[in-house]
C-alpha cells in the first residue's frame, strides 16, 4: 500500500510542476512556382533564387521545401541546388625551348610547338619559370609560322618577381588572346634599361622552362549586390587602409572588383572580412570581423584600373571590411566597389499527373535538416532546356500560438489541500503498521 501511494504523489507532482510545450515546426515564408501548368515541359524546371530569399534561408538550403498542394493532399516535389561558378581549365599544348640568345640589351627565348601536336590548336598562356628571384622585366611576344616572318602579340608586357625577408611575389604569365602560331619568341628587357646602359645589372635572366596553356573560362553566373553604404577611413597608427561596406541583404559575396585610381607602381596584402556578430560594452561596440579572403593588391595585375578577387563564399553578412596593409607607403586612392554573388538556382522534377495543382516554395523552417532526395544521384538525367518558373511574391505563413497544458489546479490551495490530505492517510498508516 504504501509503494502505491508514494507512486502516486510522483506521477501527481510532476502532472502539476511540470509544463510540457508543444510546437509545430512551421514555415515562416512560401512563394507560388508560377508556370508549370501552362508549360510543355514534361518532368524537369527551374528556379532562380532571388536574393530576398537567399537572405532568410541556410545557405546549405536545408530550410527550404517545394510542396504541391490540393485539397486532400500535399505532394513533396524533389529538388536540388545548382550555381554556375567562375573558373578556368588549362590544357597544355606541348612546346619545347629551342634558342636562347642574347642581342644589346636584350635576351631573346624561342619556342617551338611540338610536331605531334595539331598544328590548329590555339594557346593563349605560357608561363615562365626563371631561376633569378627579383626581376622587373618588359615582354614582347612574337608569333610565327616559319620564324621567317614574325607578328607581334605582346609588347611592353610587365612580369615581376619579389622575394625578401617580408614578402614573395611571382607574376610571370603571358596572357594574350587565342593564338595559332608554330613558334612563340619572348623578347625580355630590363625595365632599368633607359637608366642603365648595363640593362640587365648583372641580373641576367636564367629560363627554366615555359609551358604553354589554352586557357577555358567558364564564366560565372553573378548578380550584383547592392551596397547600402561604404566608409574608407586611413588609420596612420596600424597604417592600414580600413574600408567598411553594408549591404542591403545578408548574403554571401563572391566576387570583388576594386578600382585603385594611382598610376604609380604598389604592391599590398589585402584582406576581406565579413561580420560574425557584435557584443556591447561599456566602451561601445566591439565587432568581431572575421578573415574570409586573403590576396595581393598589385598594380602588375590591375585590368582596366581595377584588381578582381573570387572570394565563393558560404559565410552570409550584411556588414563586409576590406583590409589594406600600406605598411610604409602612401594610401591608395580607392574608386568603385563592385560586389557580386552567384545566383541559386533550384532544379525540381514534378510528375506530368500532378502539373495541374499549385506548387510552393516554402522557406524559414530552421528544424529541418537537408532533404535526401535520388535525384542528386542522377544529376546528368536533367536536360539543358529546362523551364525556368516564376515566383510569386512572399507570404508570411501564420503561425500557431504554442499551446500549452495548464496545471490541474490553477490554485494553489488545493495543492496544500490535497498534500496534506496525502500525510494524513500516510501518517495513519504509518501507525497501523507499528502496531502490527
């Protein structure tokens, strides 16, 4: 009798203290995929996801869901991810040195294409290994068929090497458009050579080898990022150049154009950092930037007036810093920012039995976990002309109020009612017992 009545203060105490929450694991936000019943496609679309919507999910897109909607039923339509990344393949055409001479103040290589190789194919890269580690030298290539007549590619092409206890730096690729010559000649001269009758200052250049490249491009698919605001502030004491950049959306950023307004020649570590949060002190605020990208700032590799960097990020912000060691030089002139990201697209597959229903995107469900589907598995089934949708604007998904389970008793005086009424009954059996 009494383990049965000591069970049930138990089971009451923890029906009457304890309160159990439930909640629905909702979607906070759907859009209508516009244009699949009206579309001949059988199976496969696509979807272009808009930076609105990049801004309120996970970036692994784990939050997110494509439902077909009836009235009896909801029908979860597989999908995958997809972003056309910036990048670049190098096949090497076989090329092999065949003279080095020297004439004045200049050093000439000459390159043949091997005999094996097809003679149409074009180049439009060689790179150069040179034994010598600091050199600032000017470039002419020249192109030929017979080495007869030449036609020039290059000239005044700039590559340099720097290495010293602070830094190393190498640029010595010969970039130039889509070429079908036999024979490469690279003629090189000191850029001290109008200064110096020496030229080359006891600096004379030891070839290692060249390779030669055609060069793919497979370009990125960007949108541009709107910048709310931009501040560039020069700090003398950690001689840095500090330029601070919010967005309108937190979103990931994957490439940065920077536009340097100086003429002259600069070489600079440049970082970009993105914010992870920010803590209040008593002093103010203190943000926590974090390294997303680390480069060099060269006048050397500047296009146009403007360094590029690919950063393919996958970390999202609203507030991005970009960090310029000057160490002892003159500040660069900053211009234009250019920030972009690579647009999202969404590849879904719905059945033809089922286009004649409503699908949505539904997003915001932060309990969710990555989907599984097989499609990812048989990712070379998708055709190449699939139907890109629409979608709708966003509608905020109301949610449930959390429901809770109140006390059996909303007074607390029966809970002293009823627990003493429980010592009573235990008292009296107490008594009974050591009289037995």
């Amino acid at each position: 009798m009494k383990k049965i009545i000591f069970q049930f203060i138990f089971i009451f105490l923890s029906v009457f203290c304890c309160q159990t929450v439930f909640a629905q694991n909702n979607f906070l936000y759907k859009r209508e995929l516009k244009g699949i019943q009206q579309s001949n496609q059988t199976e496969w679309y696509k979807i272009n996801v808009p930076i609105q919507v990049i801004e309120k999910i996970n970036t692994d897109f784990s939050d997110i869901r494509i439902f077909g909607v009836t009235n009896s039923d909801t029908l979860e339509a597989p999908f995958l991810t997809r972003k056309i990344m910036q990048k670049s393949e190098n096949q090497e055409v076989d090329f092999k040195i065949i003279n080095s001479s020297k004439k004045e103040n200049a050093y000439f290589f000459t390159l043949e294409k091997d005999n094996t190789t097809r003679q149409e194919e074009a180049t439009n890269l060689i790179k150069l290994d040179f034994e010598n580690t600091n050199f600032d030298w000017r470039v002419k290539l020249e192109g030929s068929q017979n080495q007869n007549e030449w036609f020039e590619i290059l000239n005044d092409y700039r590559i340099v090497s720097i290495q010293n206890e602070f830094t190393e730096y190498k640029f010595t690729r010969l970039i130039f458009p889509n070429s079908k010559y036999k024979y490469y000649r690279i003629k090189l001269s000191d850029k001290s050579e109008k200064q110096s009758q020496n030229g080359f200052k006891n600096n004379e250049p030891k070839l290692n080898s060249a390779s030669v490249f055609l060069q793919k491009t497979i370009e990125g698919n960007f949108e541009g990022l709107e910048i709310s605001s931009k501040n560039i502030e020069v700090n003398k004491d950690k001689k840095q150049t500090i330029i601070d950049i919010e967005l309108t959306h937190s979103v990931p950023i994957d490439f940065l154009s920077l536009e340097v307004k100086n003429d002259f020649d600069y070489y600079r570590n440049i970082q970009i950092k993105y914010l992870l949060d920010s803590t209040i002190t008593e002093k103010g605020v203190i943000y926590n930037f974090v390294t997303l990208h680390t480069s060099t700032l060269s006048s050397i590799e500047k296009q146009n007036g403007s360094s590029s960097f690919f950063i393919n990020s996958n970390e999202k912000s609203k507030k991005y810093q970009i960090i310029i060691d000057n160490q002892d030089n003159q500040p660069l002139d900053i211009g234009q920012l250019e920030i972009k990201g690579y647009i999202n697209q969404i590849f879904t597959r719905v059945s033809p039995s089922d286009k004649t229903i409503s699908y949505f995107l539904m997003y915001g469900n932060e309990r969710l976990q990555k989907p599984n589907y097989d499609i990812v598995r048989f990712q070379n089934t998708i055709p190449t002309d699939v139907t890109l949708l629409e979608l709708d604007s966003e509608q905020k998904i109301p949610q449930k109020e959390v429901e809770k389970v109140t006390p059996l008793f909303e007074n607390s005086l029966w809970l002293w009612v009823l627990m003493g009424t429980i010592i009573l009954v235990l008292t009296v059996f107490t008594f009974k017992m050591m009289k037995k």
